[in-house]
C-alpha cells in the first residue's frame, strides 16, 4: 500500500463573487518535505492555505491533510497541524510562560515546552510580556506554539517577514532542525534565498492558477536564469527579467510623453498663443480674426498630433496590457 502523502489537493477552485482566487489547483507534498508555496501579493497563497486548513470552504476540488478531510474531521486534524499565529492574534500583555501553558492545554499529547523554551533560546525570556520580545523571539515563540501539539504537519505564513538577516537564519535554523525531527513543514516566503536555503519542493503561483512546480534546482534550471530570485521574476513576468522590465518602463514613459504632446501641442500651446496675440491686438477686429486663426491652427494641429499619437501609443498599451500593469504604476515584485 502507497504511503499517504502530508499534503493532497486535487483541482481545488475557489472563487470570490466574479473573481477566481485558486484555479483547478493541484498538490501533492510527501511526508517529511519542506515545501514552498510561492506567488506575488494577490497569486491565491493565504487562499489556498485557508482552503487546506478548512477555514475557508472551497467552491470544488478535494483536500486531504495526512488522508483526513480537513472540512469534516477537523477536531481529529488539530491534534496532528500545527498553524503559525500571527503576531495580531497575541494578547500582547501575556508573558511567554502564560501563552505557553493556555497553548499546552489544548492538546493531548503536547511537548515539553520548557525544553523547547530553551532550544530556541528562550528559556530566560520566560517570564517577559511578548510585548517585549524582539521580532526574532515573537517568531521563535510563533514556531514554538505552532509545534506544541507534536504535530506532524506546520503551516507557516512568511514567517520570516520583517526581520533582520542574522534572525533569519536563526530561524532557518529552528526550522531545519524541526524538519530533521520529521515534520513536514508548508511555508510562504517571499526571501528567495530563503526559498533556496530551505525547500525541497515548490510551487509559483499566478493568478490562482499554478505556473511551475519541482524542487529549487529545477525550477532554476527550467527558467534559464542563475537563481532564485531571477527564475522567480522570470516566471511571473514571462521572459527574460531585464528586457521584461526594460520594456515596460519604455513603455510607460513613451505613453506618458505622447499624451503629454497632444495635451500641449492641441491645448496649452493654442491659448499660449491666443494669449500672447491679445497683448498685441490693437483694435477688437484684430483681436478676433488672431483668435479664430490660432484656433483653427490648433484644432489642425490636434487633430495631426492626437491621430498618430493615439496610433503608435496602441502598441505601448498592448504591451502594458500583456504584463498587466496599468499605466503609471510600478509593478508588483514580490
């Protein structure tokens, strides 16, 4: 009989009135990995985990967590899934010791978290108001809960997020050791380094819909780029990174100077003129025949300069269109 996988999601489609937040997504993630889950701000990341976990039901498609439905048996699957809190979550007047026991409490067969406490160097901030704990320790204590019910499978939600390199690879650290220890461990990032340094399996994420999945070293290798961070771009802007961005902001910058011309070329500079004719004018008679000639010099010369304008700027616009991205605007990376 085939091991059961930690993680299976088959088609899994979730939408949000008219928009389509995950689309026919399919995963299957081994017991024992640590997986990514990828994608810029808005890709269907948070969805998808939600869908996972069974806090948001999912409009169609199955999902299994260690063989269990998530939906139906969930009371069952909190004993085995361990859920990074976000930091809003915390009561932030407790002490650590306080929301490690009120944590300890809820499971049948927790950890000992006093020993953990003081694998992640923790042991003398036992007593400290999390209000006071650097943003490295509120992480480690984010790990620490998250682990407190022995469990076989952590979810973690761009954990790393904020904190400053040397923390990070603390982090990193923890996370490696967990892993050693057999848990699987499902992570969000948006540090390509860190996607680097700790996954065995990802996926990028566009749209809702899956873009490419393997472990790092394909991915990279698939793309044509050297690393992590470039595969990423290239993946999600669909071609080589720096001719990609080249050619958008050539692209906005030549949209902007074209609509700028016709706005000056067939208004500003036609009542600059009328302007300046009427400081001359020396009888009304004079006065209206420079005002009539210049307005007619300016709807020619707006008609000659929109039409073309409008024309070549076509291209540009398809081109924004394509990578989605509304003129003036800067692309979302990450």
């Amino acid at each position: 009989m085939d091991e059961i996988n930690a993680i299976e999601v088959t088609d899994l489609t979730k939408t949000f009135g008219q928009k389509t937040a995950v689309d026919q997504l399919n995963l299957r993630i081994e017991k024992g990995t640590i997986f990514g889950l990828l994608g810029h701000n808005g890709a269907g990341k948070s969805t998808t985990i939600d869908c996972i976990l069974g806090t948001q039901q999912c409009d169609s498609g199955t999902i299994r967590i260690l063989g269990i439905d998530p939906v139906k048996k969930r009371k069952q699957l909190f004993q085995k899934v361990g859920v990074q809190f976000q930091e809003s979550a915390f009561q932030m007047g407790l002490r650590v010791h306080e929301i490690c026991e009120i944590t300890y409490s809820l499971y049948t067969n927790p950890i000992n978290w006093k020993e953990k406490l003081s694998a992640f160097g923790l042991a003398d901030k036992s007593k400290t108001a999390i209000s006071d704990l650097s943003g490295g320790e509120r992480q480690k204590l984010c790990i620490l809960l998250a682990m407190m019910g022995n469990p076989e499978v952590i979810f973690l939600d761009e954990l790393t997020t904020g904190l400053d390199p040397v923390a990070r690879r603390d982090i990193w650290k923890t996370l490696k050791q967990l892993n050693a220890t057999g848990v699987t461990i499902f992570l969000t990032s948006h540090y390509m380094d860190e996607v680097e340094r700790l996954c065995d399996e990802i996926v990028i994420l566009k749209g809702g819909q899956q873009l490419i999945s393997g472990t790092v070293e394909e991915v990279v290798t698939a793309s044509g780029e050297k690393n992590m961070d470039d595969a990423f771009l290239k993946t999600n802007w669909g071609g080589d990174t720096m001719n990609t961005f080249w050619l958008l902001y050539k692209s906005e910058a030549k949209l902007s100077f074209r609509e700028m011309s016709s706005l000056i070329f067939g208004l500003i500079l036609p009542i600059g003129l009328m302007a300046l004719m009427g400081l001359f004018a020396e009888t009304n008679e004079e006065l209206n025949n420079s005002f009539a000639a210049i307005a007619t010099i300016g709807l020619v010369a707006c008609g000659i300069m929109t039409l073309p304008l409008s024309l070549s700027s076509y291209r540009e616009r398809k081109i924004l269109k394509r990578y989605k991205v509304t003129p003036i605007s800067q692309p979302t990376y990450y």
